[in-house]
C-alpha cells in the first residue's frame, strides 16, 4: 500500500517539477532551477525508487517502518525543494524551512537503508 501511495505521489511530483521547468524555460529565467532540480530528484525519482522497492519487496512494504519512512519521505520531498524555493524568493530569514524538509529526508533516507538491509536477504 505505502509503495503505490509513493509511486502515485511521485509522478504527480515529477509533473509539476518537469511542469515548472518549461515554465523556467519559456521564461528564461532559471532562478529556481535548485529547487527545480531538488523537487524532480527527491520529490519524483527518490520516492518512486523507494516505493518501488516496497512493491518488489512486500514484506518491506507492509512493515509500520516503512509507512513511517514513506510518509516522511513525501513530507521531506515536498518541504525541501518549497523551502528551497522561498529561500531564493523571499531570503535567507526562512532558512529553517529547507533545513527541517533535508533533515526530514536524510532521516527517512536512513529509515529507509535500515529497512533494506533489514529485508534485503528475506
């Protein structure tokens, strides 16, 4: 269940991050493009691998852990590359929204290592 939910959100993520990069693009303005960049590869290509890995490894999936992990994961891949964002748009004094959503990533990126070693050999 948790890898679906991640995949589904994964693509929608991917979506609006390819989304936002035409628009840079017809723009020429690529003053977002770190948090372009950031939403795509964390928010779209992270989440789909590790929700695809619970949809290959089902006993991976089913765990309480890795609907922790993956819930944080789709929390983090959101709040960072926003928080990205408004750092470029709005300054350095919201600094703490991009450092809580990495945190938030590393830390389900760590769950989730220990969930696959954890499972990797069943």
């Amino acid at each position: 269940m948790i890898g679906s939910l991640m995949m589904c959100v994964s693509v929608v993520i991917l979506l609006i991050g390819t989304l936002a990069g035409v628009a840079m693009g017809m723009q020429e303005d690529f003053a977002l493009q770190p948090a372009h960049a950031h939403l795509n590869l964390v928010g779209g290509v992270l989440l789909f691998l590790f929700g695809l890995y619970y949809r290959l490894i089902p006993a991976a999936g089913a765990s309480r852990l890795a609907k922790i992990q993956g819930w944080l994961h789709i929390v983090g891949g959101i709040l960072f590359p926003i928080g990205v964002a408004v750092v470029i748009l709005k300054g350095p004094s919201l600094i703490v929204l991009p450092i809580v959503g990495s945190l938030i990533v590393v830390a389900a990126t760590a769950l989730f290592a220990f969930i696959v070693f954890r499972t990797a050999w069943d």
